[in-house]
C-alpha cells in the first residue's frame, strides 16, 4: 500500500501580520510626521516674508533704519536696486529703484506670499509669485559673478545655489505638498466654491 504525503492544513484561528500592522502603522506616522514638519517649514518661511514686509513698512531698525520705513517716505527698492552692480539687468535695475510701480508690487508681494503661508491658503499662488521674485532677486545679486562692475571681487559664494534658490524651491515644495492642510486653512480654503473652480488658487 503506497503512502501519499499529504500537505499540511493549518486548521483554526490566525492571528492576522503583526509586520504589516507594524508597517501601516510606521507609514502612517512618517506621514503625520511629514505633515508638522511641512507645516512648520510653512510658518517659518511666512514669517521670513511678513517680516521683511513689516521691517520695510515701519523700520524697526533691522535690514530698515528707524525712520527710513516705507510709511515715512522711504523707498523699499530703491537702496537695494540702485546697489546692484554685476548681471545682464544692471542698467535695468537702476532704473527701476525707487520707482512707485516697483515699490507697490514689491510690497504686495511680500505682504501676499507671507500672508498666504501663514494662513496656509494659495499656496500655489504664493509659490507662482514668491519663485517669479526670487528669480528677479537672484538676477539682481548675480551669483555666478567672479567680479563686480567696476572690478571689486563679488564675495559670491556659490554661482547658483544660494538662498533665493532655496527659498523658491521651499516655496515650491509647499505648494505640491499641500502644506496649508496642518495648522492652516488649507482644507476649508479649498472648500470655497471659487477655490474649488480655480485649483490654481489652492
């Protein structure tokens, strides 16, 4: 009589993956994790932009001298335009500072983009806007300048990756991630009809 091995049956209760539990559940807190940290990076950056509106507006004394802000007469272009001096907008720049149009859009930008990081709304607008000025802001500085016009060294540190790009980038990465939705009013933003009929203005 010929014997068959017969395969074995687990009959009863199984308990279900304790590892796959274990990797939702790390999955999911690297996600929360990602969350507050992008909400953070968010507010942090908000600030960088109200505050240089606010120094700009009132002169507190910081990179605007007391009695040199905006609501005292002063120009917010005008010292840093006039002051370029290397990049193909040299000439341009110049003679842009001071000028009222300058001023306006300069300060509603960075009233807006700060603004809207804070509150976590129009991200992607602020991004659009935010990358736009510190794209104009790099080409003013001229990173990739050994030297400047009249033949000084420019105390370039890096031709390419200096803070503008990273500020640009940050701004970017805020807008895909949806960093409005933590600490924010991302969620009941994008909720509002006209929101929701125009994403780009999430």
């Amino acid at each position: 009589m010929a014997v068959h091995d017969q395969p074995h049956r687990h009959v009863g209760f199984r308990l279900p993956s304790l590892r796959r539990a274990r990797t939702a559940e790390a999955a999911a807190d690297a996600t929360a994790t990602s969350a507050y940290v992008f909400a953070g990076l968010r507010l942090l950056t908000g600030f960088i932009f109200l505050w240089a509106f606010l120094d700009k507006t009132f002169g507190f004394g910081y990179a605007t001298q007391s009695g040199n802000g905006w609501i005292d007469g002063g120009s917010p272009t005008k010292g840093f335009l006039s002051g370029v001096a290397a990049g193909p907008m040299e000439s341009t720049f110049h003679d842009w500072a001071g000028d009222t149009w300058a001023d306006w859009l300069f300060m509603l930008g960075l009233l807006g983009i700060g603004v809207a990081l804070i509150l976590g709304i129009g991200l992607r607008l602020a991004a659009f806007a935010g990358t736009l000025m510190m794209a104009l802001m790099w080409i003013a500085e001229w990173p990739p300048a050994k030297h400047l016009s009249d033949g000084s060294p420019s105390m370039s540190t890096n031709p390419f990756a200096e803070y503008h790009v990273v500020y640009a980038v940050v701004l970017i990465a805020l807008a895909a991630v949806g960093a409005g939705a933590v600490w924010g009013l991302g969620k009941a933003w994008a909720r509002l009809s006209f929101v929701s009929r125009n994403p780009w203005l999430r």
